[in-house]
C-alpha cells in the first residue's frame, strides 16, 4: 500500500498525534428497553469527563459529557430519554392494567345488573392477562367503587373514575400506535354492546375512554360505529 501523502497525509498524522478521550464514570444502573437490541436489558447511567490526549496521553480536561445509557448488552450508548420507555414486562402490565380499568368504566356505566355484559367484560380482562378474573369480581368492584364515589350509572363515568382513567390511560397511550389505541378502546365498546345497544351513559364513558387515549371524536364516532359489525 502507497504510504499517504500531502494533506491528508498530514491531517491523518495529527489525528494520532492529538485526540479526545472520555473517562465514563457509572452513577446509576436499572432495566430498560434497549432499542439497539430490541428487548429488556441492564443497563448503566453514566457521566463522562473529556480529555485533550497528546500521544494517547490525557493531557488537557475539555469538560464534562453525558449523561449516556449503555446497554449491558450490546455496549451502544443511547440518550437518557430512553429511559422513558417501558420495558417490555412494564408495558404488558400497563397494558393489561388498561383493559381492566376500561371494563370497570363501561360496566360501572352499564351498570351490573347484565350477566351478558358481565362475563364479555370478565372474558376481554382475562384474555388481557389477569387469568383469575370472574363476573362476580368485577360486579363488587363496580359496587364498591360506587359505594366510594356516587352512583356512576346516575353520573356517567364520574370524577373518580374519570381520574383512574386517565391514571391507567395516560402513560400508555404514547406507546401505542394508533391501531393499538383503537383496539384498546373497541373492546370497551363491545362490552358495552354485549346486552344490546350503547346507552347514553355508556356512549359517555368511551367517549372518555376515547380522550383519555388520545383518539380524536371524530374516530370515536367511527370506532363506535365499527364496533357493531361482527369480525
């Protein structure tokens, strides 16, 4: 091989010659959803400190960098807003969480008195991962709910459930794609279609189950609609 010459040459030899190095120093650890992997991994906060090196020697600080995550795994270094990802056992259970949540809001709109609605709402919340979940659970915890906060089947989707909505919806939503979203919300309205049409009461709480999702009202009219064509 030809050895370099001119200024490439030159500008090649101050590169070996000058350079930058990072001392990483760790300052946290945990699990996170590494996007270089593509699952749950260990990983490690660090802050760096920047070095002029002469010769591969540190010589001159050039200041503080980071923070960074490193995978455990793969070693890539990745900002710390990746961090606000759930790992994929968080999002499962946020996600099973979520189907729970919105049974509760439509029964408790419907009220309890529906065996049919009942065991659709027990059926979606079992499917989404709590196993043991039975009609008569879901029946006192609607109870007790409104023992708590008022009668929700008097005032639809009220102050307290609204609020748990959200709670379980809110962290969510931004992790699901819109075909996600929609299909969290259709199965709160099949529940509610279980014993026969929505009921204005009903129609209120997806509506909120619809905002707490970051679905717009025009596709919550849509998705209403669609939920009433078998699939």
């Amino acid at each position: 091989m030809l050895p370099v010459r001119g200024r490439d040459g030159r500008a090649a030899r101050a590169v070996r010659i000058l350079g930058t190095r990072t001392a990483w120093t760790p300052v946290g650890d945990g699990e996170f959803y590494c996007p270089g992997c593509g699952g749950d991994r260990n990983y490690q906060r660090l802050t760096g400190r920047r070095r002029l090196t002469l010769l591969g020697l540190p010589v001159l600080p050039r200041g503080a960098t980071g923070p960074v995550v490193e995978c455990a795994a793969c070693g890539h270094h990745f900002g710390t807003e990746v961090l606000d990802h759930p790992t994929t056992r968080r999002f499962s259970a946020m996600l099973r969480d979520a189907v729970h949540t919105v049974a509760l809001a439509v029964l408790a709109a419907g009220g309890t008195g529906s065996r049919t609605a009942l065991e659709a709402a027990a059926a979606t919340v079992r499917a989404a991962g709590f196993a043991d979940c039975t009609e008569d659970q879901l029946a006192a915890l609607v109870d007790a709910l409104a023992a708590d906060t008022g009668r929700y089947v008097e005032q639809p989707c009220g102050a307290g459930l609204t609020i748990e909505l959200h709670e379980a919806l809110d962290p969510l939503a931004p992790h699901l794609a819109p075909a996600g979203r929609e299909s969290l919300f259709l199965q709160g309205a099949r529940i509610a279609l279980a014993d026969g049409p929505y009921t204005p009461a009903e129609r209120d709480a997806l509506t909120t189950v619809g905002a707490a999702l970051t679905i717009c009202s025009d596709d919550v009219t849509r998705l209403l609609a669609a939920a009433r064509t078998p699939s």
